[in-house]
C-alpha cells in the first residue's frame, strides 16, 4: 500500500514537472520524491534562514510586529496633511510591509511542511484501510497535487536569493499563491475526512455475518460474572453518568448500534460495567462489534478511536471538592470546614487522580496519618507515599495501582519521547510552552535538540495515551502533564543519578535560553514582566525539585542566576517573600561555586536585601548584612588587579552606597545617609550621565529629596523629588510600576510638608494606578490605601479615612501583608474610631496594634533618643521609609554604629579612588586574548572567601581592596576616623 501512495505523489510531481524545467533546477525532481522530500525542503529552509539577510530580519521580527501596530495611527496622521514627512512614511511603510510579507511567507512554509506530516500520515492510514474506494483515491490525488504545487513553490522560494526575494516583494505579495493552494488542500481534506466517516458506517453494516460467527462461542445464558465487586467508594461523575445515559438513550428507535466512547489518561477511574473496556486498538475489536439495534460503551487511553465513534466523553480528573469528598470517604471523616480545606489541597497536589486520591487515603488510614502530615509529606518525599511497596486495600477494587499504570504506559514509549518526558517532569505541569522545548538555541547551549517536524512525532506519541495533553487555544502553543505522572517520572529518575542531574541541567539551560535575564545593572525590568508572568511557575518547579531531591542536585551556575532573575520579579511585583526564597537560595548556590562571579553574587545580596527591606523592621537586619556584603563584594571586585571594571560594574558599584544610605534612612539615620549618597551620585556621575543612566540618578535624587525632607527643607525637598519623577519617567515609561513608585514618594512629601489636598490628589491617582498593576490587595497596593487616609485624616475627611484603612487590612489571609503594615494600619485606625467617638472600637484596634509592635519593637528606647509621646511616630518607625513617613520630620533616633552591630567600618568606607576607577571593556567587545584575565579577574578558586572572612586588620593581601580604600595604600588614621565618626555620629557630612 505504501507503494500505492508513493506512485500518487510522484504522478503529482510528474504533473507539474514544467514548473522545474529551469537549469538550476537540475536534480529537483528526484528531491521531491515521496521518500526524500520532506528531509530535503527541512534543509532547504534552515540554509535559507542562516543567510544573512534571512538572519538579520528575523531577527528584527519582534520590531516589524511593534511597528505594525501603529501603522493605521501614523498613516492618518501623514495623510492629514501633507508634508514630508508623509513621502518618509510613505517609504518606510512599504519596507515594513515588505519585510512582513517575506518574514510570514516563510512561517506559512513552516506551517505547511509540519501540517504536511500530520496529513499524509493519516491518509496513509485511511488509504490502506479502503484500498477500494475510489472517492478516496480522486480526493487524495487531489491534495497530493496541491501538495507537491506547494512544496515546488517552497523550493523556488528557497532558491532565490533572499535579497531578490526581499525586492520583488515591492511588486506583489509572495505568499499570497500559498495560501490559496494552502486553502484548497483544507478543503479537500474535509470531502476527504467527511468520505473516510460514510466508509466506516458502511464497513459496520457490511459485518452482520461476524456477529453470527461470534455469538456461537457465546455463552447460552448471556449471563457474565464482573471480576470486581461494586465499588462502595464510588463518588461523583454524576455528570458523566446522565451524559452517558442521555447518548445511549436517544429517545428514538435505532437501526444500529449506538456506541460512546469515554477516554482518559490511565488511572481516571473508569470501572464501570462496560462491553469494551481498555481498548487498545479498533482492529482488535472490530470482529465482535454489534451491528444491531442496542448500545454500546466503550473506554480507551486512545483518544484517536473518537474518531470512529458516534460520539466521546472525555473523563476530566476529579474536581477539588468531589476528590475530597472521596478521600474523607475512604477517611470515614466528617467532612468539616478544616477537614475539608486540607482535603482540598491534597487533592490538588494529586492532580485529582481518583486512583492517586483512594491510594494516598489507603496509606494514611493504614498508618494512621493525619492529612497535614500527608500534604507535607507530599510536598517533601512524594515518593515514599505515592509508590510505597504495600498495596493499600483502597485501590482493591482497581485491576492495576498507579505506579502499574505509569510504568506500562513508559514502557511503550520511543527513547526520545521518554528524553521529553522527563524533561516535562521537571518544569511546572500545567503549561509547558512548546517553543520552549525546540526554539533555536545559542552554540553550545544544552537544549534538547529537537527540530520541530521531529518534535511534532514525539509529541503525538506522549499525546496517544494521554501523558501529555497540547492546548492550542493561545498564539502560544503548550503541553501539560499530570502532576501524578509527573511525580512518578520524578521518581524513576531517582533511580539513576547521573541521569537525573543531566535532565535537571538540561530543563535549567532550555528555560535560561527563553526567560530574559534582569538589566545589568538591576534597573526595573517591567517591560518583560509578561516574560516573566509566563515562564516563573518553570523556575519555581526546579526551585522545588532542587530543594527536595536527595542526594541533592549539583546545582550549574546558570540555575543560580534564573534564582536571582526570579527573585528581582517578585521583588518588583510586591512579594517579597519569594523575592527573599529566591535570592537566599540564589547566594547560597553562588556561595558553593569554586570559582563565582562575584558581582553577580553581590546583586543577589543586593536583591535579597532590598526585598527584605520592604518588610520593615523584620526584615532590618538582613538588608543590613546583605547591603554591607554587597559592597565588599563588589570592592572586592572592582579593586583587585587589574584594577576597574565596565561602566555598568562600575554603576553596580555606585548603588552598593545607594543601598547602604537607604538602609540608614529606613532606620530613620538621614543625616549619615547623606554622605554615602552623594558617594554614590559622585561615582555615577563619573561614569555616566543623566540622560544615559536617568534611573541611576533618579533613585539617588529620591533618597536626597527624603533627607532634605527629614530637615524641613521643603523646597529643596520638592525640587529633587520632581527631578526624580521627571528621570524615572524617562527611564521607564509614563506608565511602569517603577515610575509610579518615584510619584508615591511625591506624594508622601507633600504629607510630611503638611499639603493635605495636593498629597490626597496624587496619592489617588497612584492608588488607581497600583491597583491596576498590583491588584487590589498588593503591598504596594495597600501601602497606598494607608497614605490616602492619613491624607483624608488630615482634611478631617474620617470616613474616608477608614474605608482606605479598611481596604487596606482587607483579604490578608490570601495576600498576606507584612506584620509592621498591619500593626500600623490597624493603630491609625484605632484613633481614627477614636476620633468619631467609638472608644470601644478603637480600644480593640489599638490594643491589636500594640500587641503586634511589641513583637516587632518591645524596647523602643534601644533605637529612639527620645521616645516620642505619640505612638503614631513608632508605628512609621516601623515600615519601610519607601511606604510612606507622615512623621518623618518628627523621629530623633540614635546614631547608626557600625562596631555595635558586628559591621568592620572599612567595608562600608568609600575607596580612595571610587570615582576615578578605570573602565575596562565589556567582554563582548574585547580581543580574545585579553577575555581570559577579565573571566579571571576577582574570580580564583577560593580566593574571595578566604578574603571576605578576613578581619579587619589582618593580612592585606588577602583583601586588596582595602590598600585602595585609604590614600595611596598607606593607613592613614585621620581618613578612617573621618569616616568611622560619620558612620557614628550625625551632623558631619562629605561626599
């Protein structure tokens, strides 16, 4: 048969032969026979691609698709009047145009040659089953014709040079003929397929004799015995069960069998009584199918055979609340409230696997397991409870336990498929984004090596049982796994370690290669959120998968940096308790490597810092250590041989003293703030300017504007805060998250100036614009709800002052807010009850208030020089000084000591030679023989953390970095005291 359709594809080829006639098509026609075709258009296409100019616009394709989607609006706007202006419109809308059109010609060819494998491997299949059918044989020359018409038209395509290509697409639109062609050929493979459906029903008519032959070797009686007992667990599926019933009953007399087919993966709890159960093939029943009036119901992991049915169901995984009924079922537990949630949550780490769920409360029954210790054990040793030795008398009733079910399932696959599974297994289950898997990859980057036709076969032989279902819904195509199976794969990789480290390498380098890395410099990156919103839940699952398996994981240093990726994300989204997992585990990683790049692991201190900032109080010893450990990191760095760095190291540098001023200013020291922001200014300015590095300096005019403030000085105040707004638009956008951070503080120094109505007009406008970008119960979010109130308190507005409080405590169970937030929150509520005499109320809420500050602040004289008597100071004390301090003018707090608090004062001291640091250049632009002293520099193996645990005093050499720090590398007692009394003393200041 194979023959046949050979013959039928090169009858089409010889049909068009005069399109192939020209010289330098010499040899065509046997690339384009049936055996060699596919492989030789495969090859064709990717020397199309790699020419340059194909190379360069792919490459801007992303800059085609922005430009396109203002075209209309610049093209009214040129036309409206005439000018010059529209003749250069003119010009740049046909190249844009152009490039379009060339750049979808060559995805419609993509499309086409992978939708070509799909369609001949079914009317391949088709054809060998009605050999006779001539219909059949008319329609399949048909769309081998239009087929091979099409791949002709991809060759000449291919063979012109892409420039000609690229010129002659001024004149006409060349994929405008494929897309005919390409439409006639759907056409008819719908006559096809509808054709194909009329050849089953007769092929079933044709069968009454077998049905005579069969019945023979029947029993008289028609009497069966159903192996398994009725199962008294049985819950839910209502649904499915009068879907079924309504199928198979009509309400009309049949002249033929009517059959349902339900499919599922395996383990989907289908044991019903059933005349056709498990089916793996339509040949396998075919001889026994009825051909009478009556019904017929059938199950199958094949979803393929809903082709040859009437009608299907595909059975879904249980829902939460029937999955944890059955379990409280098996449990014999009442079912409530508590009960109930924990159920719900074991359910859906199961994936709402019936089998799964019976299995899990089989174990804790028997071990008399509570389930809080089996979600944790869930989500510690999935292994230990999912495929223990001991078959539980729950699943009595199933022929085969999960573990079973998986296996027989793998055991089926090709090595490839299986090489894709378990790189599946390691990523998050519910959407794996195919171009993820076999997008093009940078030279010698780990991937899994798989075009995309190849691809395509391997993923039909995962989908064919069900292992993976693909969701085409989207512009981006995904795969999702159940999480049963998925911890099942997990676990047979436990089995053989090497393997196991080699897909947990290969799963972290294919995600590295699609999530875009944070700026160089730890600017915002709001612009690639979406990026991110799509891909975390990835970093995430090896985050878990990392943390769990045993022996653990050696862990490659590009792991380390999606970590810190991920941990800056979270910080800018508001959740700074992933921000803080992701960063610590980052260091921690970092901290292993023999040989760490060192800033990198100085920005992963920084982030984890700045995220542990925004907890307030809690979280001020850890962004004091993390602050401090970036500078020397980065001095470290910076200062050994050869000494400087690249401009953005350099500027990564200038923000340690950033940071560090930050820091004192969150502990309310902002006069010993000053001098390490000015630092910091004066080292960006040395290397960069306002216009290229807006976001540098608009980070540090903020912390000046918060000092300037905290002295009264208003007008300068005002002055540095709206240059900040100006240069963090400019940075960001008018509409980014981080530019609406630079307009909070705006706002927050018109409280502490007292303007009531120009703080509550902007701070409103910052509310709406938070809760579109955080939601309505953000941090950042809620920060904005209390400065609202404090505003409307001050305009003695105090039910509106009460609604921003109440919002902003509402929901905290979901989105948890920090402690010192609450606490604040809560306080200014209390007195603003007190203030619209409810004293009962507001008793409540200040005593709840007070109970969480004496957990967070219990001696309040260990930090303040003079304990003020409103309490409303200590509460600002408490957050961050970047959520708002309607106080700010009003703290007295002791001096910040460096030695009291375990910190060597020469490590937050500013070196001698910060701003006159040479630049070297970036490596991407260096001659080879200079990359390897660079890749080295700071970098020997252990080196730098024998340097670090250092003291100060000791060995010199092995902290270079502290020769530079005084003038000249001599010690010089009169410098480090000026700068150890202004890290202990307020009132002196220096840049």
């Amino acid at each position: 048969m194979a023959q046949q359709i050979t013959v039928m594809w090169n009858h089409a080829i010889q049909k068009q032969r005069e399109r192939i006639r020209s010289q330098k098509f010499i040899g065509l026609y046997e690339d384009l026979s049936y055996e060699n075709f596919h492989l030789n258009l495969q090859q064709m296409e990717q020397q199309f691609k790699n020419q340059l100019v194909t190379r360069s616009l792919l490459g801007l394709k992303q800059v085609f698709e922005q430009l396109n989607t203002f075209d209309r609006a610049i093209s009214s706007l040129t036309q409206a009047q005439a000018n010059p202006a529209s003749l250069i419109w003119g010009v740049l809308q046909a190249l844009l145009r152009c490039a379009c059109n060339f750049l979808s010609t060559i995805e419609r060819i993509s499309s086409l040659l992978y939708d070509l494998t799909d369609n001949l491997t079914r009317i391949n299949k088709y054809i060998e089953l009605f050999p006779t059918n001539q219909r059949l044989q008319m329609l399949c020359l048909a769309i081998f014709d239009d087929y091979v018409h099409c791949c002709i038209s991809a060759v000449k395509f291919y063979k012109r040079h892409p420039l000609a290509t690229l010129f002659k697409s001024f004149l006409s639109d060349p994929g405008k003929p494929l897309r005919e062609t390409y439409q006639r050929i759907q056409d008819n493979i719908d006559r096809f397929e509808k054709e194909t459906r009329i050849g089953v029903d007769q092929h079933i008519l044709m069968r009454l004799p077998s049905k005579a032959t069969v019945q023979v070797s029947l029993p008289e009686t028609g009497l069966f015995d159903v192996p398994y007992p009725r199962n008294e667990y049985f819950h839910g599926r209502e649904a499915v069960l009068k879907d079924i019933h309504s199928r198979l009953h009509p309400g009309m007399k049949q002249l033929e069998a009517v059959s349902c087919l339900i499919h599922a993966m395996g383990g989907m709890d289908t044991p019903w009584l059933l005349i056709f159960d498990n089916v793996e093939s339509w040949h396998n029943i075919m001889p026994f199918y009825p051909t009478s009036n009556g019904s017929v119901i059938l199950t199958s992991q094949i979803q393929a055979l809903s082709q040859v049915f009437r009608s299907h169901i595909q059975l879904q995984p249980m829902t939460t609340d029937e999955g944890a009924a059955l379990m409280l079922k098996h449990l014999h537990v009442h079912q409530g409230t508590e009960e109930l949630s924990s159920a719900n949550k074991t359910v859906t780490l199961l994936g709402g696997m019936p089998i799964a769920i019976a299995h899990i409360a089989g174990v804790m029954f028997d071990s008399q397991m509570t389930i809080l210790e089996a979600i944790e054990g869930l989500e510690h040793r999935h292994e230990d409870l999912l495929w223990s030795s001991e078959e539980p008398l729950s699943t009595r009733m199933y022929e085969r336990r999960m573990n079973q079910v998986w296996r027989l399932a793998l055991k089926e696959l090709t090595q490839e498929a299986l090489d894709l599974l378990y790189i599946l297994s390691m990523l998050s289950a519910d959407k794996i984004q195919e171009g993820m898997l076999f997008a093009d990859k940078s030279p010698g980057t780990p991937q899994l090596g798989l075009a995309p036709t190849p691809f395509f076969n391997i993923r039909a032989k995962l989908a064919r049982k069900q292992l993976v279902q693909r969701n085409t819904g989207s512009d981006m195509p995904y795969l999702s796994i159940h999480r049963s199976l998925q911890l099942y794969v997990r676990h047979t990789l436990n089995q053989n370690q090497a393997k196991r480290q080699a897909v947990f390498s290969q799963a972290v380098a294919l995600l590295r290669e699609s999530l875009p890395p944070q700026h160089i410099t730890q600017t915002p990156s709001n612009e690639s959120w979406s990026d991110y919103e799509e891909y975390q839940p990835h970093v995430l699952s090896l985050k878990v998968v990392f943390e769990q398996t045993l022996p653990p994981l050696h862990a490659p240093p590009a792991f380390a940096g999606l970590l810190s990726d991920a941990a800056n994300y979270f910080w800018e989204l508001g959740r700074y308790g992933q921000s803080q997992q992701m960063a610590s585990l980052a260091v921690s990683i970092f901290e292993k490597l023999a040989r760490p790049n060192l800033m990198e692991v100085a920005s992963a201190y920084a982030l984890w810092g700045e995220a542990a900032a925004e907890e307030g109080i809690c979280g001020r010893g850890t962004w004091l250590r993390c602050s401090t450990k970036a500078i020397e990191l980065r001095k470290v760095f910076l200062y050994t041989p050869p000494i400087g760095g690249t401009r953005e190291e350099l500027l990564l540098y200038a923000n340690s003293y950033n940071d560090f001023g930050a820091y004192l200013l969150h502990v309310g020291n902002y006069e010993q703030a000053e001098p390490y922001i000015n630092h910091s200014l004066a080292i960006k300015a040395a290397v960069s300017t306002e216009l290229t590095e807006p976001m540098m300096f608009a980070e540090g005019y903020q912390n000046l504007a918060v000092i300037h403030a905290a002295r009264r000085d208003h007008s300068r105040a005002a002055e540095l805060i709206s240059k900040s707004v100006e240069l963090g638009t400019i940075a960001n956008g008018p509409y980014a998250a981080a530019t609406w951070t630079f307009h909070f503080d705006s706002a927050n120094l018109s409280l502490a100036r007292g303007d009531y109505e120009g703080a509550l007009s902007h701070h409103l406008e910052v509310l709406e614009k938070r809760i579109g970008i955080f939601g309505e119960h953000g941090c950042r979010t809620r920060d904005s709800y209390h400065a609202a109130a404090v505003a409307y308190q001050g305009l003695r507005q105090y039910e509106e002052a009460e609604k921003m409080l109440k919002n902003s405590l509402e929901n905290l169970e979901e989105s948890p807010w920090h402690d010192a937030g609450v606490a604040r929150a809560k306080h200014l509520l209390g007195q603003i009850c007190r203030l619209q005499h409810r004293p009962h109320q507001a008793e409540q809420l200040e005593s709840e208030a007070d109970i969480l500050r004496q957990g967070l602040l219990s001696e309040p004289g260990d930090w303040f020089a003079e304990v003020a008597a409103d309490q409303m100071i200590l509460y600002d004390y408490m957050v961050c000084y970047r959520a708002g301090r309607p106080s700010l003018c009003q703290t007295s707090i002791k001096p910040f000591n460096p030695i009291a608090v375990n910190i060597d004062p020469t490590i937050i001291m500013p070196g001698k030679f910060d701003t006159s640091l040479p630049i070297q250049t970036a490596e991407a632009d260096m001659d080879p023989k200079d990359v390897t002293t660079t890749e080295t520099k700071g970098d020997t193996e252990n080196s730098w953390v024998k340097s670090i645990e250092k003291k100060a005093g000791q060995d010199q050499r092995a902290e270079p970095w502290k020769a530079y720090v005084l003038a000249d590398g001599k010690h010089n007692d009169d410098d480090e005291k000026h700068w150890v009394d202004i890290a202990v003393e307020t009132g002196e200041s220096t840049s």
